[in-house]
C-alpha cells in the first residue's frame, strides 16, 4: 500500500485510522479499539503519524515515538477547517489527512509526563478553588437571610461565618460546621498543591528564571513553563503573546486595518494568571508614582498608559509585555533586570 502516513481520530476506546500515501491520497481505512490500536502501531514500519492535539494525544505520542514513529499533533481549530459535510470518525480522519499537507499549520510539541503532571496540579488547585468559592457563597446566601451579612473577602467571610454560627438557630449549625470544615478541607489541599509546586519550582531552572520578572509568580511560573513547553516553538515574544490570546484580534481589508480587543485564544488559566500578576505590578508603580518614588522604565511606562487608556486595559497591554520579557528571559536563561530612568 506504500503508507506513508497515518492519521488517527483519537477517542476513549474507538480509534479511526485513514492511511494515505506519498501522494497523500487515502488507501486504507481502519476502525479499531484501544488494544488493537497499539498493537497496529508497534507491528507497522515506521511512518509520520498525524493526530489532533486534544485528550491523550500527548500519551499516545509518546507511546509512538517509542515505536519509531514520527508523530505530528495538529490544533483541532485549524483541521476542523478541512473537514467535510458531516462530523464523524471517518471524515475526521480524511480531514487530517488534508491539513498534515499544510505546511503553514505548526505542530504542538509532545508535552512530557512532567509538564502534563504540573497542569494537573494547576487544575486540581482550580476546581478545589472554584468549589471554596461557591461553598463561601453558600455561607453569604444562608446566613443574609438570617440577618448575619459577611463581609467582603474570603478570609473575612469565614472569620465572620464563625463568628455568626453561635447565634444562628441550633438546627442550622450543623450545616455551618459542614461547610467550615468542607472549606478548611479544602483550603488544606490547595496548601499542598502550592508546597508541591513550590519543591518543582526549586528544581526547575527556567521556572526560576521566569520568576525573576515582575509580575509573575509561583503559579504563574510553572503553568507557563509546562503548557508553553520551550521558548525556542514560538519565533518571538509577539508569537508567545498571541499564543496566549493577548494580542489584539484584527479585521482588515484593503487599505482599512482594524485592531479590536484581544483574541483570548490558547490557554486562558495561563492568560488570567498574567493579567492578575500585572494588576499587582500597575498598582505597585501607580503607589510608587504617588509618593514620588523612582520607577523603572517598565513602571513609567504603564503608568503613562494608564493615565491614557484606564486601568483594565493597561493592565492587560503590561500582561502582554509580560509574556515578551518571559519569553527572553526564559530563552536566553538570563534572570530579568529591570532598567532604571
């Protein structure tokens, strides 16, 4: 059949394989489950096999780059594109037969066990956050409608939810106490998850440059450093920030070119991790430009900016020269130094 190429639809535990050959025309169609799956892979000649980046396709490219084969994950945006008339296993695979001859498409790096285990940790810390927050709202809802509103704040509203719980009626406490230790459970976790990061962050090298720019810590560090995996996939500091949706989207024609807000396209956890940590350095340079203190050329910079364009959005344009000094720090392993005025 002269196979050359391989693409896999990637599911649970029904895989649908196109072969193509040079003329990447498809000969051969299999449909097969996860154990017949492997067992195609490791008893055929080596070829380039081509899958969308999406659940378990860093796995599996391990799995057969083990084999001998050269693996090429591919966006899922960008191959839906080729896809025709109906969505189903079998057109999938014809449509990454057709977007692997696109030159323009750049492949997703194979994450490795490492960088896949550090995002896991960042979204367990995620959801264990989300549900402390909606628990602290339940504690808000139940006891404002006994005329004990807490106040503002997720300390202060447990500090005052324990206060509250002796004057509450007696039938009613024992859900307090439920939902207390539920939070102080789940605060207990997130602890955990942080000292674990923290113990990675100590043995990671580019995490520790990375850290050494403002605006970006612990969490900031080590989710960039895994779900961006290498400075040297992005051409520059422009690429990086666009890749994290923090350039503006553009609608041009002709002579007309329209910049309009930015595109929050690739990891969105990455993205609010960086325009939260640029909050905090605005805010810093804005207390420093008050007591008249000395600020570095970054500092004065979105400080003007801010005075120009309001606070939100000056604080997502430093979130995206952020990404940019990340970026060079991080590819030329050089700590940052901010330069003074």
């Amino acid at each position: 059949m002269n196979t050359t190429l391989i693409a896999v639809d990637l599911a649970k535990d029904v895989f649908e394989l196109a072969c193509a050959n040079q003329a990447s025309r498809i000969v051969d169609r299999k449909r097969l489950n996860r154990k017949q799956f492997h067992r195609f892979c490791a008893q055929h000649p080596p070829v380039t096999v081509v899958m969308e980046a999406c659940g378990t396709a860093h796995y599996w490219a391990r799995e057969l780059d083990t084999m001998g084969h050269t693996v090429r994950l591919l966006p899922a945006q960008y191959v839906r594109a080729y896809r025709r008339r109906s969505k189903t296993d079998r057109n999938d695979a014809a449509a990454l037969v057709e977007a692997a001859r696109n030159p323009e498409i750049l492949p997703v790096p194979v994450k490795t066990v490492e960088q896949q285990c550090i995002q896991t940790l960042h979204r367990c810390r995620s959801q264990w956050l989300a549900t402390r927050t909606a628990r602290i709202n339940v504690l808000r809802g139940l006891l404002r409608e006994l005329g004990h509103p807490l106040p503002l704040g997720a300390r202060a509203a447990i500090t005052g939810a324990r206060a509250c719980r002796e004057v509450v009626p007696t039938v009613l406490q024992p859900a307090i106490d439920a939902l207390l230790d539920e939070i102080a459970t789940l605060e207990t976790r997130m602890a955990d998850i942080e000292a674990a990061l923290a113990r990675h962050a100590r043995d990671s090298e580019p995490v520790q440059q990375l850290l050494s720019v403002p605006g970006i810590g612990l969490l900031t560090a080590t989710a960039l450093a895994a779900s961006a995996g290498s400075p040297g996939y992005f051409r520059n500091g422009r690429h990086l920030a666009g890749w994290l949706g923090l350039t503006p989207k553009e609608y041009s024609s002709g002579s007309r070119r329209l910049l309009g807000s930015i595109s929050k396209r690739g990891d969105g956890y990455v993205r609010m991790l960086l325009i939260h940590g640029a909050r905090a350095v605005l805010n810093r340079a804005k207390q420093l430009h008050r007591a008249g203190q000395s600020l570095s050329r970054p500092q004065q910079w979105v400080v003007r900016l801010e005075q120009r364009v309001g606070h939100n959005k000056a604080a997502v344009a430093l979130a995206n020269k952020l990404a940019r000094i990340a970026w060079a720090v991080w590819l030329r392993s050089t700590p940052y130094q901010a330069t003074p005025i």
